[in-house]
C-alpha cells in the first residue's frame, strides 16, 4: 500500500535566535535520543538512528515535518531555557528531557 499523505501545512517565519535556543540532545526513558540542531537557519530533527528531518514551525513553540505526522512542541522552564520537547503522534505522547552539557 501507499503511504498515507501528509497534508501541507502553513509555516511562520521565526527568528534563528529562537529556534537556535532549541538545538541540543532530549532524553526519554526507553526511547533513542532525539538531536535537534540549526543549520542554515533551518532546525532539523534526528531521533535516534533515523534518517535527520527538517522541522517547520507552525508556532512560536511547536513544530512540525513534512515528512511524518508527528509534532514537536517545546516547553520553556522560568530561569533556564527550554527543559523538554514533547513529540505527538498518532495519538501518543513523548515527553523527552533536554540534556545539560
């Protein structure tokens, strides 16, 4: 069978300072690490061992890809920056905790 096609979606523009703010390593228990990084101007997704992935913000916070349906929202903490990203698909949720260097 095919693949299910994935809708398009409308993007925004957003500063390369946010979405830089955003790039690093997120954790979840039992699940493959998810990289996030910028490059170009552009943030791109790699969870674990999967092929990387462009993401497009659909908002300040949340992101998407024109490749599956999965969506990436990241949580900001009060002092220190963004401290998770949880991933949405198909009806599951994955709170990923972003790793301090």
């Amino acid at each position: 069978g095919f693949a299910k096609p994935i809708p398009q979606r409308a993007y925004i523009d957003l500063a390369r300072a946010v979405m830089g703010s955003y790039a690093g390593t997120y954790q979840a228990r039992g699940r493959p690490a998810l990289l996030i990084e910028m490059v170009e101007g552009h943030l791109f997704a790699k969870p674990g061992e999967n092929p990387w992935m462009p993401l497009f913000p659909a908002s300040e916070a949340e992101f998407f890809s024109t490749q599956s349906d999965t969506t990436w929202t990241f949580v900001t903490g009060k002092a220190d920056g963004v401290i998770e990203v949880v991933s949405r698909s198909n009806g599951n949720e994955v709170h990923r905790t972003r790793q301090r260097n």
